[in-house]
C-alpha cells in the first residue's frame, strides 16, 4: 500500500505524536510499504514539510502547529498518490482537517490527546456538527480509552489502537543501584516540579540518590540532580537502561504515557501518578502516587530504592508488561484497519 502519515504537529520537534508518527512510517517501511510522512516544520529531507508551526499553549503545554492557511493546499497535494491516508489528530488545524475533508482519499483518524478545558467545550457544543464532519473518515480510532471519551459524544465506538514502541531495541545493562530518571518536556503538567520538592526527602533517606533529568534543562535542581536537556533517542535509552527507577509525576492531561512503556521495556521500576491512562498503561507493574502529593512520592522512590530484590522484581514485571505494547503487536492491528478504511470508502463512493 502507499500510506500517507500526517501529523498536525511540527515534525522537527520532540513529542509523543510526531514520535509514533516517525516510528510507524519506519515500522510500515520495514514491512513493504510504500510511505510518506507529512508534516509542518523544517523537514530534514526524509519527510515532507507543509508549512512552518506557529507554538499554541494549551493544556498546561505548548503544542508546535501550522497556522497557514497555504498548507491545507500543500496537504492534499502531498496526499493525492496515497492509497489509505492516516491523519493523526484529525481535528487539529491546520493540517489535521486538511488531509481529510475535501478528499475521497480512504482515511484514518487518530486521536491522541486528553483536550483542554476549552476544546473540551466546542466537542460538547460542536458535537452534531463534528458528528457529521466525521462520518467522512473511514476508521476512527484513539490511543486509550481515556482519549476515545474525549470524542465519545461525537465519535463514539472508535477503536482503541494503543500507541507501540519497539520494546527490543530497549536493552538492559548494569544499572545504577541508586539511579532515578525522569523524561519529559519542562511542561507543567509534566510534573518536573512536584518531583524536584520531593527530591531532599529522597536524598535525606538514600544520600546517594542520583536524579538524572532528561528533556528538561535548568540552570540547578539540587543536590543530586542532574539536567541533560534533549537528548538523542540513542541517549534516552542508556540512560533508562541504567536506572533502577522511573519517575513519571506527571499531574494531568495525559491520554497514554509512552515514556511508560520505554522505562518498562529498559527494565525499570516505574512510579507514577494516579492518571487513569498511567494506571491503566502500567497495568499492575508499577507504583502510583497521588498528583502533586511530594511527599507521598518522596516515600514510594525511598521506599524502592532502599529495597534492591523489589526493584529488580517489579522492573523484570514491567519489561513483560511492555511487550503489550510491541510494534509487532501493534503494527499488524494498523494494516488491517488501512485495509479496511479503504474498503469502506470504496462502498462510501459507490453509494
């Protein structure tokens, strides 16, 4: 098949969508098929640029979005050889709704995220028109069960498709007895903060505890910590491989949790918060805390890192858990419902 991949965001900036949309066009590729990425931002020459993004803060982040209306053009130029188009975040302007309405192209929608207070607001007053616009796309499908009841009042029964990592490419190696790492953008909902007030709690009962902070950079954090800012995935992965525990404070609108799964798959012990989407990623294996609780958290970190046997037995439970979430699971689930979008829009033309 030729499958088009768009994404809304810039796809020369890290974050969890433009990163499934990179590894599934490679995961596609592997398997035969012909694939084009699309997006906003400046393309590094192995995908095709719509636009450049404009930074829209949103739900306690900052989403990189094309603004221009010269790229809802550009979109359907870019996917007019597609056989079956996958647009992640379907709804999100510019470039979601562009590669999918105007066009007979057989579509796939994806939504990722847990919206803000305010798109929560036009999906609940927009929701007859929204249900109508959508009929358009062949298959609709969400990443978790908590991004399809964002939609459920305009797009109810979509699939569940989860979000998939290539859990073998996560090695294990010597870890560092005391280690504990965090990744994420310096978001605040991605709680970097609540885990730095933790963080002299944890040092004062394990004074060897390091912190080693990825995706984030400040100028100090304590003692103990350490920011390596954004790093290559290359870089991530040793440095998971090499720490006992994973923290994950984030304190809301998250739908998934990917970095879940990469710290399962190195083999960590994962803490996190309470979010129905952690919980229900981490299925069983790992600790959960109250969001913005510190000092709850300050006691579950001492309590694995003071306990080495349970440290190994939940990350040998996590790396298990993880392989749910394995391309090779995950990738088969994608071409069947591209098969299917394209039958649906074959009967949707015809009648």
């Amino acid at each position: 098949m030729r499958i088009a991949i768009v994404s809304p965001y810039a796809l020369d900036r890290h974050g969890g969508v433009q990163e499934q949309a990179l590894q599934l066009r490679e995961q596609l590729a592997q398997a035969g098929h012909k694939t084009k990425l699309i997006g906003p931002g400046e393309s590094d020459g192995t995908w095709t640029s719509v636009g450049g993004s404009t930074d829209v803060e949103a739900n306690e982040a900052v989403a990189p979005v094309c603004l221009e209306p010269g790229a809802i053009l550009r979109v359907k130029e870019a996917i007019g050889d597609a056989d079956v188009v996958h647009v992640h975040e379907p709804l999100l302007p510019v470039v979601g709704p562009a590669a999918w309405i105007g066009t007979d192209i057989p579509t796939v929608g994806t939504f990722h995220a847990e919206p803000a207070a305010v798109v929560r607001a036009v999906y609940k007053f927009g929701g007859p028109l929204l249900a109508h616009l959508v009929e358009r796309i062949d298959v609709l499908t969400a990443v978790s069960a908590e991004a399809a009841m964002a939609v459920e009042g305009f797009a109810p029964g979509v699939e569940i498709v989860p979000n998939a990592v290539d859990v073998a490419g996560f090695t294990e190696q010597e870890r560092v007895a005391h280690r504990v790492a965090f990744v994420g953008r310096d978001d605040p909902r991605k709680g970097l903060d609540v885990l730095l007030g933790a963080w002299p709690r944890v040092r004062a009962a394990v004074p060897d505890a390091e912190l080693v902070v990825v995706g984030a950079s400040r100028d100090s954090g304590g003692t103990g910590v350490r920011f390596e800012g954004t790093v290559s995935d290359r870089r991530k992965r040793e440095v998971l491989a090499s720490s006992s525990v994973f923290c994950a404070p984030n304190t809301g609108g998250e739908s998934f949790g990917v970095t879940l799964i990469e710290a399962m798959a190195a083999g960590c012990a994962v803490v996190s918060t309470d979010l129905p989407a952690f919980v229900s990623v981490a299925g069983g294996v790992g600790e959960h805390v109250p969001v913005n609780d510190g000092g709850r958290l300050a006691d579950v970190l001492v309590g694995l890192l003071t306990n080495p046997e349970r440290v190994r037995r939940q990350g040998r439970a996590a790396r298990v858990r993880a392989n749910v979430f394995d391309w090779r699971r995950v990738l088969p689930r994608w071409i069947m419902l591209y098969e299917q979008a394209i039958e649906r829009a074959a009967s949707r033309i015809e009648g």
